[in-house]
C-alpha cells in the first residue's frame, strides 16, 4: 500500500513546522507534495499548518485551522485558541472585522466541519450566515454526535457552496485531527505508541549507557509530539532506568504546554522506599507546574504504596489479568475508566506510549496501538539489546506477526520516522465511502 499521507505530513503535522513553529501565515510554509499552488487541496493543507498553532493546547477540543482566501492569496488565517478560547473560524472572521474588511467574494478553507451547538463558544457554523462567501471548504467532517453533518447541513441550508470532495488534504486532515476521531467514534482514547531503535531493532544497549539513539532533529519531533498528544506514558523499568522529566524541552517556542503522565508499574514492583523511585517521580511531578501524574498498579498494591509517594501523584488500581497477555486491554480500560477521567477532570483523549520495550510490547500483542511512531537511527548494535517483542512469545512464528500500513515516512535529520496504523484504523478514519 502507497503512503496514505502527502509528503512533508504526518500524524504530528507538517513536519517542517514542527521543528521552527507555525509561521503567522501559512504562506510562508513550503507545501512540497506536487499540488499546484493555490488549488484547494494546497491551500487546505497551509490550513492545517495553522491549525498547529494551537497543538496540545486545544485539548479536549481539536487544533481546527481556518483560512480566508481571496483567488489564491491567504487574507486571513485563525487557529483555534486554547480550551475555553475562540475556535478557528471566530478568530479569522474577528481577524477581517478588525482590518475593515468584509467576507463577500471570498473562499473560506477549514480543517474540520463547523460546529453546530452551544459549548464553551457559540456555533461557528452561523458565522457563516450572510457572510456572502464565494465557497467553503472543509476537509473533513466533524465525528462529535453534537456536529456529525449538522454544520454542513445549517450552511447549505443558508445558501452557502460547501465543497468536501478534497484529495490529499482529507487524509492529512484526519490524521492531524485522530485523537478527536477517535474518542468521537470509539467512545475512548487514542492509544499511539513511539520508539526509537537502530537498524536492527534495538532500542538501548544492556549497559545503560544509550542516553540517545537517534539525533536532536527526532527528539525534537519527539517532543512535538509529547505536546500534541494528551498524556504521556512510561513503563516503572523506563521511570527507573532513564530517569525522565517527560516535558517539550527540545519543540519550538514559545508553546510550551507539558503533556499529563502516567506512570505503568503492571506487576506491582514498586518501592516508595526506593529512592530511585522516589527522586524519579518528584523529577516528573516539578517539571511542569500545571501538569497531572498518575501511575497505574494493581489494585492490591495501592495501600503498600500510597502513604509513600507525593501527595500530587494519583494511584490508578486494576485488577491482574488472569493472562498476561492481555495486559494491553487491561491498560486501555484503565485510560477509558471513571478513575480516570477522576483524575483528568475529563476522560484522556489520547496516550503517548513511549516505552519501554517490555510495556510497548504488551501493548502490541493485545492490539491495543491505534498508530505507531517508530524512529530508526542508521546504525546497528548487535547482541541481544532491548527490543519490541521480545519476551512476549518464547518462539513466534510468521503467522503470529502484527501487520501495519504506513501512514508516512518523513527524514529527520540522518534519521527515519515510520508512522503505522494497524488496518483497522485505516478501514476506519481513512477508507472513503
């Protein structure tokens, strides 16, 4: 199967912003995937450039971008602001109102349908209502069953040209927007899995001594996407191992928003006399002011702990499993649980698995991975270092093996990025008709 995505695009955006930021207009953006300039799916495309803007910071709402255009000049390009803030569609049209100018004749070129219903801001569908636009485009149509159609619906209703019928912009669209796809349609939060390994699949060497596999280019990617998605989450090997702060340190300036974490112990092996338990926890808990943790146990470990970790830290409990491996399915319930959305405020919208080997691998053999972030340095180590799926089956076979479509491919650096979806996904969000 062909790349499903254009070039330059992946699940995190358009690549070459997310290592120098969105510019104020998506004009100054090189769109290198063979469009004409000025077509509709290009101009789509700087649209979601725009939308970028406002990554992480949305959450639970979607990074929607919002384009006027006049022939094919860009006169005004709006993102949509944080939670609670105006959504794309309000800030370009507050954009034309504060210039003096007006609506008529232009083309409008939105990431995401219009919404159609009260929330925290009013319906941006009937923004539209006597703007006397030329066309609307919109590249792809909003899952939440408040919208599903009714925007699209409210517009042609008022007379309005709503074009949808977009190539390659639909599917970089529904890419950047899966989290909110995905919690709209399967009722739970993305779950997307990221790692960094050599050639030959390693992912650390058995000194401990591989602080970094792949260059500053990935991890900076890396830590777009730590921003872009909900909550990060680590494995108690990896917590011990690596000590991490989990933060955006390395993205672009100045959108610093750090992602929730969750800490996954599955067998219950952690020590709150263990100092270096102890000082990694408090390392991920001072490394961000308005950020939540949580670590995921058995429920019977809970009282042996709870009195010995920070007062900041949530203690999420399940039930063992009685076969090891469905783990997956049992963290992924977890994510979906009342307890949860206790701990949020609100149920996750997605999960950024980034390891170690052993948790990842878990995850893989109950197919609980929507998409994968695979880094690859072009090196090769050797030995029996850490690698996905080792351990899980003592001698698997060909039959056994978990099949993916790649979504895209994209060089950072002297590095590759993989991006995966298990077929499901695929013949879910991005399969027409």
């Amino acid at each position: 199967m062909r790349h499903l995505l254009p070039p330059g695009f992946g699940l995190g955006g358009h690549i070459l912003t997310t290592l120098s930021g969105p510019r104020e207009l998506a004009a100054s953006v090189p769109i290198s995937v063979g469009l004409q300039a000025g077509s509709p799916d290009e101009l789509m495309l700087r649209a979601l450039v725009v939308s970028m803007s406002g990554a992480g910071h949305t959450i639970p709402n979607p990074a929607v971008g919002c384009l006027f255009v006049q022939g094919t000049e860009i006169i005004a390009a709006g993102a949509t602001e944080a939670f609670g803030g105006r959504h794309a569609e309000r800030v370009s049209f507050d954009i034309l109102r504060n210039e003096g100018r007006s609506t008529a004749g232009l083309d409008a070129y939105v990431t995401l349908e219009p919404c159609s219903h009260h929330g925290r801001q009013p319906p941006c569908c009937e923004l539209f209502k006597n703007s006397a636009i030329s066309k609307l485009f919109i590249a792809v149509g909003d899952p939440n069953p408040l919208v599903n159609g009714r925007g699209v619906k409210y517009l042609e209703e008022q007379g309005i040209q709503v074009m949808t019928d977009l190539g390659v912009a639909r599917t970089a669209a529904i890419a950047w927007h899966l989290p909110f796809f995905v919690q709209h349609t399967l009722n739970r939060p993305l779950i997307a899995g990221k790692w960094a390994q050599t050639l030959d699949g390693s992912m650390a060497d058995l000194q401990g001594t591989s602080k970094w596999i792949t260059g500053p280019e990935a991890r900076a990617h890396g830590h777009w996407l730590r921003l872009k998605y909900d909550v990060v989450a680590v494995g108690l090997e990896t917590l011990l191992a690596d000590s991490p702060s989990l933060t955006v340190r390395d993205c672009w300036q100045p959108n610093n928003r750090q992602p929730h974490v969750c800490i996954v112990d599955p067998l219950g092996l952690s020590r709150a006399s263990d100092n270096v338990f102890r000082s990694a926890i408090e390392k991920i808990v001072a490394a961000a002011d308005n950020r939540k943790v949580a670590l995921v146990c058995p429920r019977n470990h809970i009282e042996k702990i709870k009195d010995g970790i920070p007062k900041e830290v949530t203690l999420l409990g399940f039930e063992p499993p009685s076969q090891a491996g469905i783990f997956g399915s049992t963290l992924r319930d977890v994510w979906n649980s009342e307890q949860a959305k206790q701990w949020l405020g609100r149920t996750p919208q997605s999960i950024f698995v980034e390891g170690g080997a052993t948790l990842l691998s878990l995850l893989i053999e109950a197919d609980a991975l929507d998409v994968l972030h695979v880094f690859t340095a072009p090196m090769l180590l050797g030995g029996a270092a850490r690698r996905v799926g080792v351990g899980t089956h003592a001698s698997p076979n060909l039959s056994m093996a978990a099949h993916f479509d790649i979504l895209s491919t994209t060089l950072l650096g002297n590095d590759i990025l993989l991006e995966l979806a298990p077929r499901r996904i695929v013949n879910t969000f991005f399969a027409r008709g």
